[in-house]
C-alpha cells in the first residue's frame, strides 16, 4: 500500500509516495533521477550504493524508505553541486578509477567517516571500506587520494 | 600481416574516422569500446599527436552500429595494437590532406606549413587558415592510405604523456551516464526468473496464480525463458521470487563431484599446439608440475544491463557488450530480420574482464521487449544472475615435464593443458552461446567452439610456449565441452594458469639446482629486451634481500607472447593468511602512448589477479553454483590493497604492446613464489588459501 513519505535530498524536500518497503536506491534513481548512486548487489554488501543519512553512510539498495521518512540524505549529487569535493579533485589528480561504477559509493563511504572524524588515519578508513568492493583494482590509487585528502584536513 | 588492423577494412577513408567541424571540434570514430581500461583516451590522445589539436577538441563515438566502425570485439589486450595504428594512421591522413588543401590556398609547399592547435603556419608565421576554416571545403572520403605520414617518434610531443582519462571526471563526480542510468519515455523494469541451475527446464508454471500477482505488468514466457515486467523496479525484483514459487523446474540428471577431477580424466581428443624438437619421457632426474585453478566469476561491481525497444520490426539497443556489430548480426539471426533493421549502442557498464553475461541480457532485453509493442523495457540482472548465471572462466588444469640436459640446463618440455572453452562469444549467427538462446522455445544449439589455435594467440593455450630457450617443446591441449556450466573469456584465458604452471616450475627447478631463479632463467634467456626487463625488476625491487627480509617472488611472461612484457618482484607476509604487501613490476609495452594509462592496467591488474590467486573460487552444489552474492564468493578488499610499483621501459620507436592482461599470470606465480620462498612448500592448485597451505605442510 502506497503511503505518504517526506526526505530532504542535498538539500531538497521531496514528498514522495511509495510502498513502505521500498528501497530508498528506487526513489532516488527512478523517482528523483539521482543516478549517481548505483545498484550493486541489494544486500548492502558491495557499497555501490552508499549515500549518507544525518551523517551516517547506510546502503540505500537495503533501506526501506519507512525507515527515512523525515531523513536527511546527501547523495553524490549533492556534495558538487557547488564545484568539485576536495575529495573528488584528489580522485581525479590520482586518476583514481578505472569503470567508475563503485566510485560514488566509495566517496560517500570516505566522506561520512572522515566528516565525523577528521583524525582518522588512511589505515582505519581501509578498515571501514570492508564493505565497498572494486573489482578493477583501484583502491591502490582511491588510498592514495584519501590519503592526500586526510594530509589536506590534518 | 593485415597492415591496416582494426577496423580499417570497413573504413578505409578518412571521413569514416574524422569530422572536422567549423566551430573548432573534431569527431572522431572508433571501432572499439571503452570498458574501464581507458582506451578512448589513448586513441583521443593518438588522434591529437598526429592532427596537432589539444586533445579536449576531439569528441569520441565509440560501439555504434548506426554510425560507428566495426573494430572486432574489444578484447585480447589488441585494441591498441590494432586499432591504435590505425586510429594514427587516419588522423595523420587528415592533417596531410588539410595541409595540402592549405597548400593550394597559400601558394606554398606543404612542407613549409605546421600546426598549431589547428591553426596553419606559413614557415612559423601565422596565416587566416585553419583546419576549422577549411575543412568545410575539402572532400574527406579520400583513402587514408594515399595521404597517411605519421609523425617520427622524434617528432611526437604528447606521446607518453599521461593525459586525464577524458570520461573519469565525470564518473568521479557521479554525473556519467552508465547503460544501467539510461531512461527512455515510458520505459518499463524487467528482470529474468532463473532456474535452480544451468540444466534445469520449466515444467509446470501456474499462469492464472502468477496474473494474480500485485504490480505485474506482464508476464514473458518463452519456454524455459521467464520474466517479469513492472512499471516500477522494485516491483521487478520482487516480482521475481514470488513468480518462482509457481514455477516447476526440472531437476538435473548429470551430477560431478570434483569437477577438477573430470577436467584432469577427460578423454578429449588431443590437440597438438605445437611440436618442436624431440621430447623423451619424463626421467628420473626430471621435474614435473600440474597445477590447476578452479572456476572464476568476472564479478564486476555493477550487473549486466541492456535496454531494449522494438518498433515495429526494427529494434534498438543499449548495451555494454565488447562487440555491438557481432550483437547487431546475432540478433537479427535470431529474429529473421533485415541486420539493417537492428542498432546496437555501446553504453558505459561497470567493469569488463572479458566475456561476461554483457551479450547474454541483451538477449533477455530484447525478448521482453518483443512482447511490448514498441514500449522500451530497462532488464538488469540481479546480484545471483550477474555471479551464477554469467559465463564462468573455466578451471583448469596444466601439467609439465621437464627433463635437464647433462649441463642442468633444461632440455624439454612437455605441457598438457585441459581446459573447457574459452571463448563463447556470439559472432553473428543463430545466437549462438547466448544464455537465453539455450532456454527460448525453440532452443539454439550452437556447434562446440574452436578453440584458438596458438599461433593465432591460443585461448586455452595462451603463453603455454615459454620464452625461454629450451631446445624442445610440445603442448597439447584437450578442450573438455562436456561440463555443464557456461564458461567463456576472462582476463588472460589460459594465460594465467600457463604462466602460473611454467613459472613456478622454473623456480622449482632453480630450487633444486640451488640457483636464485632469477640467475637461473636468465641462463635460459638471449633476447635483450626481456633480459634488461628483469635486471630492471631485479634492481628496484632490492631482491638480493629477498630472503632475509619479507620473503620475495619473481614471475615474467610476455602476453600472448606477442603482447606486452612484464617481469614481476613480490613481497609477502605469512600469516594466518597470505597478505600481499609490495609488487614491482617492469614494463615493456612498445611505445607508450599514456604512461599512467598503462599503470592503471598493471596496477589494477596486480590487485585483481591477488584477489584471483588468493581468495577466489567458484563452488558447487551438484550442478549448482555456490556464487550468489558476495558472502559466498568474496574478493579483494580495501585493507587487503598492497603497495605498487610499475615501471615502463618506453620504446618510442617500437610498435604499441598490449597491457591489459600482462600482469595477470605474473602476479599469481609471483605470489606462489614467494610463499616457496618462504616456507619451501607449493601449492599447486589455486586459489593459493590457508587451509591449502595448511594441508600441504601435513599438520
């Protein structure tokens, strides 16, 4: 049964009417056309589709919509609507990717943690990416422009 | 050899590859497709070399049967080594045929004009012309092969320079328009309803309970082949199980317990690769090897995706297959029409390391799309169908005997591979492979595929002949089709078992001969390119220590044994687990046209096949597969990520080398070498885990 649900999404109050158990990845793609955020496994397992909730990343391919009504998303629309993230240009001066696809989950993934703690090291946040894969080989070089980002806020 | 590779054949003029236009851009045609490996770049930054324009001029079309070239399927590491020549050869053609038209204009000698960012120069003096100016006055569909002068290496100023990756940005900043994005007026959400495993038919389906069910657009069965359609795409995969609980499925007749163990009894007929010299049995003072890796999943991040529109009798689709003019003929094989009444367009996917289910739900797409009239339909598959039901990289099993010579130089080798196919990629005719061809109502049965003979680059065979110099060799090879499962190209083919079986061997022999393995190969080595290759690695890497510090192993093949070159150094640390902790890698790729573009690929390449050579492994249950989601088939993750360094030996005056599956084979003997380093045991089937390293040490 279709239900009544209010989100604000980088910034913009949506009302949306959906199932309760929708996941919040379809509202996003399919209703607001935020296509950044990619589908990836449905299990919050993979990360592709990390977006960041009062601060918090969470796997939007496994959130019901129930869940966040009254939220506070950030997707990766949102952190370049006014230029590019300094963690972005870090990604592009390490050309830090190779298909791109788990890109948008891994730097929701980076900023949620080091917004909300600034301190940590390159290490801890290799430890908290366990669930955001790359299968191209490309966490090398996105390492690296995390790093210089952590350099950068120190 | 063909002297114009590529897609050359079917575009033989310059305007097949280049449109000059006024407003001082430049688009450009290629025959082969961006899927993560940074191809498009390298042939915009050819593009700019020989047509002297800042490469952000030039727009790049790419996979488009409307209106694109047919450069092949996008695969073999060639794209470079083929299309790339020609991609230089037309934009060269281009700037010669502008400058003579300038030429004409200014009453002058062409060797007295240059370019500067597409402007024309009178001996260094600006003039009113530029190729902006005047291409609108010039016939462009004139043979590349008359007006084509490629510049000397001495004359080239961007090449080896590392220009951005001109689709990167975007993906960072998450606004590139992927295949799975797309979105078409009314587009609907579909997604397939599998069978419990690759043999199983449909025997019963309860249509009136399934019509029942809420949010169902419409229901596709064709046979065996089942799908859903929703206006929304959560309705879609939920659609799915509940469709299946109606649905009755034929169980399968034909278990296999070690699969391995089938691929090693196989009674196949024998293939001979290659026969040179004598070879005797296998001595007493020989050495012997046979390793085996099991089945891989390609496992990219993103599942496959096609979207798919008839109208009326002419069909659109959008899709991140390696081969769009294969798919544009396999498709209208398959539907009896007109190939010009069938568009195929590349899109973006996630990743790609060869043939993975890209083809197969282009079919799933179109047959829903066939019920809609007209209506276009976006199908992704799920997490389970993108692990389980694409093709698999088939395991596989090589064994060598070597014998040595009286001076304890080796003197023969004798390799057998067995492997299942290869390649199984659609070419055109009667869907041929295609997942959903195998389950439609009048399924397709396709002949077995050849597999590639070596001299052609082989594919169960790839890199079995060892550069070495050993005075005789043979390979055999044995094609195993009677597995149930799907398998088809990934990243290296036979390579990565072949240069994991030649590779460790040669250590093993160095062992029991007490010579470092790096003398000891180059004892066995006369050509100076791959010589000054491992002195290089040899140096950077510090090896001299590599028994006193972190234990250290070294690998090198040459891809295809035409490709690029690559000499591998890697340090390990032995724990509970395995833990890659540094590789350096020497590089000879040719020329290099984007020096960071080839480090991404070896670099990616190193972190890949450490996750294929220590982590992954397809099981199964009876004829099921155990990969269904990242739990039961994980890969390499962040804190897993070694350190790396590549090195390129740049040939300016060489022919470009392809590098995409260089690293692959290396990295994963390597790996097995420094564990021999380490604890003088060798694990002979991969992946290389503890509980393989455990049971190897009898404890």
């Amino acid at each position: 049964m279709a239900n009544k649900y209010s989100l604000t999404v980088n910034g913009q109050k949506h009302e949306i009417e959906s199932d309760p158990d929708t996941p919040l990845l379809y509202i996003l793609r399919n209703d607001l056309k935020l296509k950044g955020t990619k589908f990836g496994c449905g299990g919050g397992v993979c990360g592709a589709c990390t977006v960041i909730m009062d601060g918090l990343a969470i796997f939007s391919c496994d959130t019901p919509i129930w869940s966040i009504d009254d939220k506070k998303i950030e997707t990766i629309e949102g952190i370049s609507k006014d230029g590019i993230h300094p963690l972005q240009e870090l990604l592009i001066d390490e050309q830090a990717g190779q298909c791109g696809y788990c890109l948008s989950g891994i730097i929701m993934k980076v900023k949620a943690i080091t917004d909300d703690d600034p301190t940590k090291s390159v290490d801890d946040i290799a430890n908290e990416l366990d669930r955001n894969l790359c299968r191209c080989g490309s966490q090398l070089r996105i390492l690296n422009a995390v790093k210089k980002y952590l350099d950068g806020k120190s | 050899m063909n002297m114009f590779p590529g897609s050359f054949d079917s575009a033989p003029n310059i305007a097949n590859w280049f449109t000059i236009n006024k407003d001082g851009t430049v688009r450009m045609v290629s025959g082969k497709v961006e899927i993560g490996q940074g191809i498009n770049t390298a042939f915009v930054q050819i593009a700019a070399e020989e047509l002297d324009i800042d490469p952000d001029r030039i727009e790049i079309s790419a996979g488009n049967t409307k209106d694109g070239l047919d450069g092949g399927c996008t695969a073999g590491s060639q794209s470079m080594q083929t299309e790339g020549i020609s991609v230089r050869k037309a934009a060269s053609a281009a700037r010669m045929l502008m400058l003579s038209k300038a030429s004409e204009l200014l009453q002058s000698d062409v060797r007295e004009l240059n370019v500067i960012d597409g402007e024309i120069y009178l001996n260094d003096n600006p003039t009113n012309l530029s190729y902006w100016s005047i291409a609108k006055d010039i016939d462009f569909n004139q043979p590349v092969e008359i007006y084509m002068e490629p510049k000397l290496p001495a004359q080239r100023k961007l090449a080896g320079k590392s220009i951005k990756r001109i689709d990167l940005k975007n993906k960072i900043l998450g606004t590139h328009e992927f295949v799975h994005d797309i979105e078409l007026d009314g587009m609907l959400h579909a997604r397939v309803v599998r069978p419990p495993s690759v043999s199983s038919r449909i025997i019963k389906i309860d249509i009136d309970k399934i019509n029942t069910l809420k949010n169902l657009k419409k229901l596709v069965v064709n046979g065996s082949f089942i799908a859903v359609i929703a206006e929304r795409e959560e309705d879609a995969v939920k659609l799915v199980q509940q469709v299946n609980k109606y649905c009755k499925w034929s169980t399968p007749n034909k278990i296999i317990e070690d699969p391995l163990q089938f691929i090693r009894d196989t009674k196949s007929p024998i293939i001979n690769s290659l026969d040179k010299g004598k070879i005797d049995v296998l001595r007493s003072d020989g050495i012997s090897t046979e390793v085996s890796r099991k089945f891989l999943c390609h496992a990219s991040i993103g599942p496959c995706c096609a979207v798919a529109q008839w109208k009326g009798n002419t069909l659109e689709v959008y899709t991140h297959s390696q081969a769009v003019f294969a798919m544009k003929r396999t498709l209208a094989s398959i539907f009896n029409i007109d190939e010009n009444d069938v568009d195929v367009m590349h899109k973006h996917g996630s990743g790609c390391y060869g043939h993975n289910g890209a083809d197969d739900v282009v079919l799933d797409a179109v047959l829903v799309a066939k019920e809609l009239n007209g209506t276009p339909v976006r199908l992704v598959w799920s997490r389970e169908d993108e692990l389980s039901w694409s093709p698999l990289a088939p395991g596989m099993v090589t064994k060598i005997d070597a014998n040595l010579a009286d001076n304890l130089m080796i003197e023969s080798f004798d390799i057998s591979i067995k492997s299942p196919p290869h390649v199984k990629r659609p070419s055109g005719e009667n869907g041929e492979y295609l997942l959903a061809a195998e389950h439609m109502s009048n399924p397709l049965n396709p002949p077995n595929p050849v597999d590639t003979p070596l001299d052609k680059g082989g594919a169960a065979d790839r890199n079995s002949m060892p550069l070495y110099d050993i005075p005789n060799i043979r390979i055999q090879k044995q094609i195993v089709y009677d597995l149930p499962w799907r398998t088809s190209a990934m990243r290296g083919l036979g390579a990565f078992v072949n240069v994991y079986a030649i590779e460790t061997l040669m250590d093993d022999i160095a062992s029991m001969q007490e010579i470092d393995p790096i003398e000891f190969r180059l004892k066995h080595l006369s050509d100076p390119r791959i010589i000054e290759l491992i002195e290089r690695v040899r140096d950077i890497s510090k090896w001299t220590d590599r028994i006193s510090g972190l234990p250290k192993g070294f690998a090198f093949s040459r891809y295809k044994n035409s490709g690029a070159y690559c000499a591998m150094v890697v340090e390990i640390n032995v724990d509970e687990d395995i833990e890659l902790i540094n590789a350096w890698a020497v590089i000879d790729a040719g020329e290099v046209v984007n020096a960071d573009g080839v480090k991404n690929q070896i670099e990616g390449g190193i972190i890949q096949a450490t996750s294929c050579t220590l982590i992954e492994e397809v099981n199964f249950d009876g004829e099921i597969i155990s990969a269904t989601d990242w739990e039961n088939y994980p890969i390499i993750k962040f804190k897993q990520t070694p350190q790396i360094q590549v090195e390129l030996i740049d040939r300016p005056e060489e022919p470009f080398l392809g590098v995409g599956e260089a690293a692959h084979g290396p990295t994963a003997a390597a790996i097995s070498n420094a564990l021999f380093t380490a604890m003088n045991i060798r694990i002979k089937q991969l992946p290389i885990t503890r509980e393989r390293i455990i049971s190897s040490l009898n404890i």
